[in-house]
C-alpha cells in the first residue's frame, strides 16, 4: 500500500489556508488532492501527530480534518493500521458525467465523423486475421507500415521495424519508462507537464528535473544548465502544442534541444498526442527529424476518438527488439480489430485534422470571448493548436476555484496537478474541447463559482520550484 510522507504531503498541500476554519480548509484541499490524482486511492497518510508536527498545526486540528474527511467518504481509518485515501464523490454533487455535470478533466473529444465507419470497414476486412494466432507483440504489420507511412509524410523516413504498436500513449510511455529508467535515476520533465507521465517516472522512483516551459517557449538557457547538472537519462517532452501551456517548440530549438541531449547523453522521449491538432501554427518537423536516437510516442485518442485505445513508439531497431522482450510481462499486444480500425483512420488521416481543426478553431473562439467577458483580469494566451488554455488566474487559488466550480456543475483539474512539487496554484487548464455552447455555460458557472467567496486569493502567494 502506497503511503506520503508529512515532507511531500506538505508539498503537494501548497498554500492551502483560507478564510474558513482550518480544519475545513485543510479537509478540502485533502479531497482536492484525491479527487485530481495527486493522492491516489489507498494512499496512506501520515499519522496526526507527524503531520501536525511538519505543518505546525495542533495535532487536533489535524484530528478534525481527518474526522471531516471521513464524513466526507474520502478517508477510511483503521485502528493500528492508518488512515487511507478513498477516492469520494463531493457530497450532494452527482459524479462527473451525471446529470448536470460537465466535464472538463479530460481534454478530450467526441468520436471524429469517420470513426464508425472506419470501424465498419475494419470489421469487414477481420476474415483473413481471424487465421493467425491474434498475438502481435509488436502489432499487425499493415498498422506498423501505415505508423511509417505517417512519419514519411512528415519528413521523417521511417522502416515499419521501428514501430510497435501500443494500447494508447500512456501504455507506451509506461513501457519506455520501465525499460529506460531505475530507480533513482534523474528524468527530466517540462513544468508543467502531462501529469500521467510524470506519475509514471515517479512510479518508476525517478528523481524529477524540471524544464521550465510557458505558452511563450521553453526555456532552453534552464534546461542547458539542468542537463550540464544532472544528465538526466530521459527527458519527456511534448514539443507540439504541450499540454497544458499549448506552445510549441520552433525548429531552432528542437535543434538545440537535440544537441543539448547529446551532449549530456539524455534520450528524449517526445510524446505526440497533439501534434496534429494545428489550428494555426502551420507544421514543423517532428524530434526525431534533429535527434536519430529520439524515441517518438502517438496515437489517435486525441485526433479520433479515445475510446480507441491504439498508440504507438517510433524507435531505433534495437530499442523496439528491447522494448518487445519487456512488454511481454505485461500483455502480449494491442487488439486486432482496433489495430484494423487505426489503420483505415491513418488512410483518412487529412479528414481527421481538417475535421479536428475546425471544431478545435470554434471551441478556442468561444472560450476566449467567454474568458474575456467574465475575467477581464486573468491572462489567457491563445494557442494556435492542441486543446486547452493555461488561464493565470491570479490572484485567485486555482484548487479552491476547482473545488468551487463541482458545486455548479463543472468539473476541472487545478493547476497543481501538472506541476513538480505543487506548482501553479494560480494556473487554470480549461479545455476547449467541448461545444461552444457547452463551453459558454462553463464559463458562467466558473464566474458564478468565483463569486461564492471560496475561490478568493490565496493568503500567501505559492513558490514555483
């Protein structure tokens, strides 16, 4: 059973103090923490008096905001054993996707138009599979040709022997992760970042370096002095609208970048979910094109539809015979009747980003103009592709503005989540996936949240690290 330490809990609790009691308040920023990941199910926490001791609190405020917990469903303490996370539902607040609950958690979007008739032909096309074993640990070769296909396109020459195919990205990230790095290795990792592949090098027990990074750019200057202190052996990058700031990474430093992981031997693993969703950047030539030992991830959840859970890594031929060996301890393949389906969408690829682009252009559009009416104040770049902004939204609390917004029937991931060590409380990632519509009535309910007095300005400003 995972446990935190009152050190990291103290971290990840950031500035959590408000105008309520501090029990209440600390209970709440514990939910938080619970609801967005950060803690997650099962977690241990630290016994009261430790705690109470790290935070210089009285052990029975602590007491009260375990006791408050419990009442909320969200801790579950055995005598002898602990107090343990529960993953709750807010009370009196219907689970995310019920009844008047719009959830904006997940960047993600409805099936593309051609999915299902994508699905149609590869259902048609299953006979001669049917044949074979159905085991392919690498993938179906008509996939892998078509993965290498989709690099050519790119300007990235690419043999169909450096694909594997995936269950999505996170399944490939987790695998690249579990061969590359041990424990105690140094990964570094932009800030912010995507959260899951930062608990998948924290899973793997990677010490995390930051590479700062700002809807404006990546800071280079930083990150040449991060890999001149600690070659890191990997480095997770999403040079293509990032998630969640939405920059890109311009031509001259993705060569820089590559020659600074030479340098310090780090491979760089860059992970392209988003690449693709270009609303007004134009193309820029993938990683790989400036670092041959790149290993590249991507998929369709983002561009067709997430519920087709097919991903995939570009890598040299060594790394994807080494990447075969591992994979079987943990399953033996990608489904067949998916990977057919993934094949016929990558024919179609060109109507899967016209279609993307257009939705993603209107979303963006009614976002901003509904940002722009209700908090005049708050700084939100526009991205020119991918699929959420990076509101600042000092000088409120982006925790208490997420906890608040549940209440009218809107649910987000505060701006902690995609940072080290508890990072931009006053960040606000706010997809513009959903439809205009949807997206207006959010930003309502957001503004009716930030008047209810819950989501006011932190008492003291948080330290990004």
């Amino acid at each position: 059973m995972a446990s935190v330490t009152s050190q990291r809990l103290t971290t990840l609790l950031g500035s959590w103090a408000g105008r309520g009691p501090a029990y209440t308040e600390l209970a709440e920023r514990l939910r938080l923490l619970a609801l967005d990941g950060r803690l997650p199910d099962g977690t241990r926490l630290p016994a009261e008096r430790d705690l109470a001791r790290t935070l210089g609190l009285s052990r029975t405020t602590i007491a009260a905001a375990y006791a408050r917990l419990r009442e909320l469903g969200c801790l579950d303490s055995v005598r002898g054993s602990g107090s343990y996370i529960v993953l709750p539902a807010p009370p009196g607040v219907p689970a995310v996707d019920e009844a008047g609950i719009l959830d904006l958690t997940k960047a993600a979007m409805p099936a593309a138009s051609i999915v299902a008739e994508c699905a149609g032909r590869a259902v048609a096309s299953l006979g001669p599979e049917l044949g074979r074993s159905g085991y392919e640990i690498v993938g179906l070769p008509r996939l892998r040709i078509a993965v290498a296909e989709h690099f050519a396109r790119r300007s990235v020459p690419t043999d169909p022997d450096q694909i594997m195919i995936t269950n999505g990205v996170q399944h490939a990230i987790a695998l690249v992760v579990g061969l590359l790095v041990s424990s105690g290795d140094r990964a570094a990792v932009e800030q912010p970042t995507y959260p899951h592949a930062m608990d998948a090098l924290l899973a793997a027990k990677a010490r995390l370096v930051p590479l700062p990074v700002s809807p404006t750019g990546w800071d280079l200057d930083a990150a040449e002095a991060a890999f001149r202190a600690s070659s890191p052996v990997l480095a997770y990058v999403m040079p293509d609208f990032h998630n969640p700031t939405g920059g890109s990474l311009d031509v001259a430093g993705r060569e820089r970048l590559a020659r600074l992981a030479a340098r310090s031997g780090t491979l760089l693993l860059a992970d392209e979910t988003t690449a693709l969703l270009d609303i007004s950047r134009g193309p820029l030539p993938p990683l790989a094109a400036f670092s041959p030992s790149a290993v590249t991830l991507g998929g369709l959840a983002k561009l067709a539809w997430g519920g087709l859970r097919v991903g995939w890594i570009r890598a040299p031929r060594s790394t994807v015979g080494r990447l075969a060996q591992a994979r079987t301890s943990h399953d033996l393949g990608t489904p067949v009747l998916e990977q057919l389906v993934a094949a016929e969408l990558l024919e179609h690829e060109d109507v899967l980003v016209a279609e993307r682009r257009a939705r993603l252009g209107e979303g963006l559009r009614a976002l901003i103009t509904a940002l722009t009416a209700y908090f005049p104040g708050w700084t939100v770049p526009a991205p020119n592709g991918g699929m959420a902004v990076w509101a600042d939204c000092t000088p409120m609390s982006s925790s208490r503005l997420v906890m608040a917004s549940r209440l009218h029937g809107v649910a987000l991931t505060a701006g902690p989540r995609f940072g080290v060590n508890g990072a931009f409380e006053h960040r606000l990632r706010l997809p513009f996936t959903a439809s205009p519509d949807e997206l207006r009535s959010a930003v309502a309910a957001l503004a009716a949240a930030a008047q209810d007095g819950s989501a006011g300005p932190s008492v003291a400003p948080l330290i990004a690290v």
